[in-house]
C-alpha cells in the first residue's frame, strides 16, 4: 500500500533561496553577546541570492542600533540589496566624510535606477506583530525576531546522536577559528548530506 501526498497545496511564490539553504527556513541564529549574530543575520538578508523574500517584519528591543536603523532607512527608500550592501561596506569613507548615512541613503534613493520589491515592517513590541496564519501566501514573507530571551544565555548545548561531544566540539572550534565563523545545523538535511556545517559551505560529516 503507497501512501500519496493528499494534502491540498495552495498557490504560492516559490522562493529561490540558496541551493544551500532550505526553501522553507524556521531557524536560529545562537551565540553569546558580541559574537557576531547581528553581522551574520544582515549577510542573510541582504545578500544577493541568500534568501528570497519581498516581505519583512522585524521585532526586536534593539532596534536603535545603527545597523537596525539604517535598514529600516534603506528598505523604506526601496534601495536595492546591493546598494545596501556597498553602503556598509563603504562606511569609513562615508564616516570620514562626515556625512550622515541617512543624507547618503537620500541621494542613492534618488539618482538609483533599479528599486527593490521588498515591503518592511519593523516593530518593538510583540503585541503589533501581525499574526503568521494571517500572513498572505503570496508573498514571500520573512519573519526576523532578536533578542526575545530576557534570561542569560551563557551556554547552549545541542544534542546529537550523529557525534560524541568531543567531535562537536571540534566542529566549533575549527569554525570559530575565522572571523565571524559560525556552525551550521540544517535538521532538514542527513548527516552525510550537509546536515553539519563550517559556515555555509563547508560540510562537515562525523565519524
């Protein structure tokens, strides 16, 4: 007897996220203050070809960071991810210009040709969040939430029955020897198949 996939599957925009990251993401960003989450989540969402969306909703406490508002200036002025990106990688010019990043932005937004498709929405508090079940299928949508916990999170332990410990703790340190080095876990992948990871690219299969 063949089980068949009898479920009804509405229509939807089919995203084109990385082929090394899955089509549908529910995941987690982990690491103590200052590790560099902020640096990775921007790499995320403003890389060309990382992740596919045109709708953002951000809920975080920290949303004076200049990194934040900057962003959220960027994505209301509908400047693309690109102009986005050489505007962060260009900012020592710009600060020893003396130019503020929000006059900078005004002027891209102005003379720029290509504008960008992705409507945001960024908010402080949980209860102004809309609710996901209403969220239209059609759009591509990205929900990004930053520092809910309000306990310490000193220490996060993930166990596996792929590897012992001591070959996870291997995994991390050899990742966390570059800059802004990260460990991936995709549970939607097999333990051969990318399921570990240095970075994006780099598999890692255990023993």
């Amino acid at each position: 007897m063949q089980v068949e996939d009898l479920l009804w599957h509405e229509s939807t925009n089919k995203r084109f996220n990385s082929p090394l990251l899955p089509h549908s993401i529910r995941g987690l960003i982990v690491g103590k203050s200052g590790c560099g989450k902020t640096t990775l989540l921007l790499n995320m969402l403003l890389r060309p070809g990382w992740l596919d969306y045109n709708k953002l909703f951000v809920f975080s406490r920290s949303l004076f960071q200049p990194e934040y508002r900057i962003l959220k200036k960027v994505l209301e002025e509908k400047l693309p991810k690109e102009a986005i990106i050489r505007l962060f990688d260009n900012q020592e010019e710009i600060q020893e210009l003396n130019v503020p990043p929000s006059a900078l932005i005004e002027v891209m937004s102005r003379t720029g040709n290509l504008k960008s498709d992705i409507d945001c929405e960024f908010y402080e508090t949980s209860e102004a969040l809309p609710d996901p079940r209403e969220l239209s299928p059609m759009q591509k949508n990205l929900i990004v939430f930053d520092d809910l916990m309000l306990e310490k999170q000193n220490k996060c332990d993930h166990v596996s029955s792929d590897m012992s410990k001591d070959e996870f703790q291997n995994l991390c340190k050899e990742a966390w020897k570059s800059t802004h080095g990260f460990v991936v876990i995709d549970l939607s992948s097999k333990k051969h198949c990318g399921r570990y990871r240095k970075g994006l690219d780099e598999f890692f299969i255990p023993t």
